[in-house]
C-alpha cells in the first residue's frame, strides 16, 4: 500500500519553480500579488527604483519568503524582486493561507495582520527618506532617546550632561553639512539651466 496516498496534501504550496539568475520575479507596482515565494535554493534581492537610482532594501536566500504582503493585503506589489542566483522557489497561495488564519486563533491573525501593516510602514518610511545626513541624524535621535527611556531616573541627568553637549554638536555639523549639499544642488541646478 502507498502510504502517500494516505496523507493529506499541503494545498498552501502551489507549486516549485526554477528561476534562473538575472530573472526578474515580481515587479513594482505593475501587477496584484496573491502569492508569495519562500527560497529553497539561492538569493534573490528586493528593490524599487526612485529617480532612475535602484534602490535595495533587502537580500534574501533560503528559508526566506519574499511577496509575503500580497497573501494578506489587496494591491499592487510594493517592490521588485530579481534572482541574483539560479533559484528554486516554493510558491504559496493567498487564498489557502487566508483560509488557514481563519481557522487559526483569532489572536493569531491579528498578530499577522499587525505585523504585515508594520512592515509596510516601515518600508514606506525608509523609502521617503530624503538624504543620508537627514537618516543619521534620525537615528542619532532615536538612539539617545531610546537610551534615555531605559535608563533609572537618577542617571538621566548625567546621562544629558555628558552626551548632549556633543551630540548637539554633531548635529549641528550634520545640518551645516546638509545646508552646504542644498547650496550645491541648487548651484548645479542654476548651471544646467544655462
């Protein structure tokens, strides 16, 4: 007797597919996902492009999913994403994975839904950043505001003391810097109209 027979198939994985390298595999904005990819064999890269400049915001290779966002939200896919290797995938339906967080706890599917939301927003304000220097001193900012919420109140004060004085000056030169950048641009933009 087959046991295969016996048991019940998976119908979350569709099918498996070869890309090769160089293979564009979803494309930005340009179709609606309802599917998402998990690599069993070699890496592919997600990115957008922006002022004809390709930006990557992420590597992937196996054991990794990528298009996850179209199994839970309607819409356009949000990045593209090309094999940088010879790839095998794993493709999963939208409908079978919805199907199976209905039957799941209904903690469990609030928890993905919140999840995928938070990854989409983050996604959408790394990308609208304007500059480097704007990126570094927001994380500057988030650093020194993380360390001081974990610090005990009687620390806070020498905490300030020691490190605010030189990160103010490092932002400072951060905006001086900045300032200097726009001042260039705009001069580069004042020739080329010449």
């Amino acid at each position: 007797m087959d046991l295969r027979k016996k048991l019940p198939r998976d119908p979350i994985i569709l099918e498996r597919r070869f890309v090769p390298r160089g293979a564009v595999i979803i494309l930005e904005g340009q179709e609606d996902g309802n599917t998402a990819y998990l690599v069993q064999s070699g890496r592919v890269q997600a990115y957008v492009e922006q002022h004809d400049r390709k930006i990557i915001f992420a590597e992937m290779g196996p054991g990794e999913i990528f298009g996850e966002m179209a199994l839970i939200f309607d819409g356009p896919r949000s990045a593209s994403v090309e094999a940088i290797e010879d790839c095998n995938l794993i493709i999963i339906n939208r409908h079978t994975l919805k199907k199976k967080l209905e039957e799941a706890d209904s903690t469990i599917s609030a928890i993905v839904h919140m999840l995928v939301r938070r990854i989409i927003d983050g996604n959408k304000n790394i990308l609208n950043r304007r500059s480097a220097p704007d990126q570094l001193e927001e994380l500057l900012l988030n650093m020194y505001d993380n360390v001081i919420e974990t610090l005990p109140p009687e620390k806070k004060k020498r905490f300030k003391a020691f490190i605010l004085p030189d990160l103010n000056n490092l932002l400072d030169s951060l905006k001086d810097f900045r300032n200097e950048m726009e001042a260039d641009e705009m001069e580069k933009e004042g020739e080329d109209r010449s």
